[in-house]
C-alpha cells in the first residue's frame, strides 16, 4: 500500500498544454469530447496506488488505457481521472531459469515481438504492432495461433500484479487471489482495477511461413467463402492460423476521397505456419497448396509458402489499419453461435462483409477455433469464428452515416451471434453479450467484493443479467 504521506505523481489538468494530446492519444481520430478532470501517466506501480487512494478520497470515477486501441476510446470518463499507462514500468524481462516473461501493461505487440526474439522465445501477443499488452490481455487476448492455443489470457498468463480500486498493490494468480485473476483475464473494459506487471509463460521461437492467396468474391460470395472455411477445417490447428480479409481493390490507391468508386470486392484468405523448416511448413499447409476448380476460377493471385519476419506480418497488420492521417476508425463484430448451418451463417454476415461503405473499409474473418472454459477465467462465450467490419474515413460529417450502416449490418448479423468478442463492445453502438450469463454473474460478485464503491465504472455497458444469450 503506497504511503498518504507520498507525493502524488503529477497530472495533466484541462488547461494545460499536454491536456489535449494526452486526452486524444487513441489509436485513431474520432475520438468522443469526454474530458476527465485529471489525466496522469504513472511511471511506477506505487504512483498508480497513490492515484487510486487520491480518485478515493475525491470520490472520482476512474478509466485506464494502455495502447489506446479500443475503438470507443470508453477509458475516457467525464469528470474523472484517466490513467495512462503508457510509461508505467518500462522494461521487458525473460527469465531463462522460469522461462517467464514479465511485461508492463504498456508493451505494444512490436516491443514483445522485438524482446522475445532477442531471445529466441515467443508467446501469443497481439496481432496489430501497435496493441499493447494491458487491453489485450484483459479482453482475453485474440493472439496468434489461437486456433491451436486458445485466447492468450488462457494457458500463457501466469500472474499480475494489479493495483485494486483502494490502492492496494496485490498479486494475482491461480494460486493467490484466485477470483481477481479470475476477472481480469476477459473483462475487458470492465475491470475494476489497473494491471501494472504481468507474467506469461514463453516457448522457443521457431519460424513463421505464410501464403496468401486472393480472389474477387463480388458475385459468389457464399460460394467462394464456403470453399475458404472447408478448406480451413481440413488445415491442422496447432501452429497454424487462418484469417481472411474483405476489401474493395482500389482502397490503397492514392488520390481517392471517401466513397466507394470500384464496387467489386476482393477476398484474402491468409495461412501463417510456425514451423522450424521449410518443409515442415508445406506439410501444415498442404491444404491450400491446390485449391479446388471453385477457387481457382476466380483468383486473382497465389503466392507459395514464404518465410516472413515479425516486421513483415506487422506492416500488413498496418497496411489493413492505417493510422495517422486523421483516420476515423468504427468497429463492430460478433462470434458466430455454435450449430448454426453454415449456408445461415455465410448469408447473415455477407452485407457486414461485402457492402463496405467506404473505400478504406474491410472486413474480417478471424479463425479461433476456441471454446473457452469459464471455470478458469472471465472469458465465456465460444469463438469458432470472429468476423468483424471495420469502417475508415476522414470526413466527421460521415459519422452517422456510418454508424447506421453498422447497425444495420450488425442486426442482421445478430441472428447467427453468440455475442461479441469484449474489445469491440461499444454500448453506444448496439448492445450485445460479451460473457455468458453465469460467467457474467460470478464478475459482477467478484466485482462488487473488491469494488463497492465502484471506482471503476466501465462494467456497466454489459451488466445485465437480462441479455439473451442464445448459444449457452
């Protein structure tokens, strides 16, 4: 417990000259006019307790953001105190003797990917460079080779250390502080406290092979994506991971305004292996060596099995969300409910998919293959498939007419969801499951024992006992 006596780390007010770049700092530029009274950046655990004990004393409501990716920016709270935790005890270690890795909530996925093969280990972090670990591990973490792996917050996370909402600094594991760890491993923005160390198992590294392979979908949709996800089923899970990607073939050309000028629609399906040689690679991948007379007549290009470097992956990550050139990011998503035919499921998401309303837009498949068990962790709702529209433009006065073309596409996704991977959830936008009930209701116990006073208030989007949940 830091001390009273402590001094207090200092914080951006509204007047000064950092206020706005702090409160601003999100991944893109559409960012709500919510304005926190208090903005800090802590440097060590003990400045995030005395943060804590002060929000207490000043009955203050609390957010906290670690890379800014969330695409609500729902870290902001009005009135309140934001806390940032982008300087918040820098420095990735690996201990060679416990093979752990240990991590501030602030490491982005490039940083992880730099730290880990410097030292020939690896363990599933983010996809996007730029993620950092504390969203990504409290959403229960879509990493890579999920397929076989499962959610990052799963098998990989050994313990946090966690500063609760009185400013107590206690360490979380299976074995200390069970039901804290319980709840801060898919809860997402509705954590009531501030992860400020994790500990994650690692694995030796071995190297990454991709081949990718593009078709036009615009008139047989249903048909080509039936042959990608059969051809998915039959590719082995462990070391393997799939995804594809919907997008319009001129969004990467210069010079181009907001509207969709070539309606055709491009799909890109994506094979990435983690093998130790060559061949071993070709063998995981053999089933997208040949692809079948329905694919072939419509693609448009194929590359064979290539080695690729982290770098390599993390520029296509970034080529698909681009950022930095007041970009206004939108996102919505569901998990795909167990048991629904697939002709049902292809027909419900292809609009979310396929009528991308701007040219930027994508959208996305991402093959999880992963039915978690809520008995170890917050994390509950199965993820055979997450599929997800991303919107971009640059023109605020396309904000409503984007988020109507997202609900609309999202309710009638809706029909064939089980819920929503928790990072997307935006209660503005469409309310939607991100736990099971049960796992819901054992957070909101543990929730009220370490959080009465609610200090932290991000859980509130998803509290309801009532939300159907059709696939449990």
């Amino acid at each position: 417990m830091a001390t009273e006596s402590a001094p207090m780390p200092a914080a951006a007010l509204p007047d000064d000259a950092a206020y706005e770049a702090l409160r601003t700092r999100f991944f893109h530029t559409r960012v709500p006019n919510i304005r926190p009274a208090r903005i800090y950046t802590p440097r060590t655990t003990s400045d995030v307790a005395k943060i804590l004990m002060d929000a207490r004393r000043n009955n203050l409501k609390v957010g906290v953001r670690s890379g800014g990716h969330l695409f609500p920016c729902c870290s902001l709270i009005q009135s309140g105190v934001l806390v940032d935790t982008r300087d918040l005890n820098r420095g990735i270690e690996y201990d060679a003797q416990t093979e752990l890795v240990s991590f501030p909530p602030g490491s982005l996925s490039k940083e992880l990917a730099n730290a880990l093969s410097a030292v020939g280990r690896f363990f599933p972090f983010g996809h996007s460079p730029t993620v950092a670990a504390g969203g990504f591990l409290l959403a229960g973490g879509q990493g890579w080779f999920m397929r076989g792996w499962g959610c990052t917050s799963d098998q990989w996370v050994e313990a946090m250390e966690i500063v609760t909402a009185e400013g107590q600094i206690v360490q979380a594991s299976r074995k200390e502080n069970e039901d804290l760890f319980w709840a801060a491993r898919g809860s997402g923005q509705g954590f009531f406290g501030v992860v400020t160390r994790v500990w994650a198992r690692t694995i030796p590294m071995r190297r990454l092979w991709e081949t990718v392979a593009v078709f036009e979908c615009t008139h047989r949709f249903a048909q080509i994506l039936d042959a990608l996800l059969e051809i998915t089923d039959r590719t082995p899970k462990d070391g393997v991971e799939v995804a594809f990607a919907t997008f319009r073939p001129d969004r990467d050309e210069p010079g181009l305004g907001e509207e969709v000028q070539d309606t055709r629609v491009f799909i890109a399906a994506t094979a990435l292996a983690f093998a130790d040689t060559f061949a071993e690679a070709a063998a995981l991948l053999r089933p997208w060596e040949n692809l079948p007379d329905i694919l072939v007549q419509d693609q448009i290009m194929k590359t064979p099995v290539l080695e690729r470097t982290w770098n390599e992956l993390f520029e296509a990550q970034d080529k698909l969300n681009p950022a930095g050139n007041g970009e206004r990011w939108q996102c919505d998503s569901i998990l795909d409910r167990p048991g629904v035919p697939r002709e049902e499921l292809i027909e419900a998401i292809r609009p979310a998919l396929t009528d991308l309303p701007s040219r930027r837009s994508i959208g996305c498949i991402y093959v999880g293959d992963y039915v978690p068990d809520e008995v170890g962790q917050a994390i509950s709702l199965p993820q055979q498939y997450y599929i997800a529209s991303m919107t971009c433009w640059t023109d605020p006065s396309w904000d409503n007419r984007m988020g109507q073309w997202m609900r609309g596409v999202y309710t009638r996704a809706a029909k064939v969801s089980c819920g929503q991977y928790i990072a997307d959830f935006d209660g503005k936008q469409r309310m939607t499951p991100v736990l099971s009930k049960t796992a819901l209701a054992r957070f909101l116990e543990i929730r009220q024992k370490w959080d009465p006073d609610e200090r932290f208030i991000g859980y509130r989007g998803f509290s309801g006992l009532d939300q159907i949940q059709p696939c449990l």
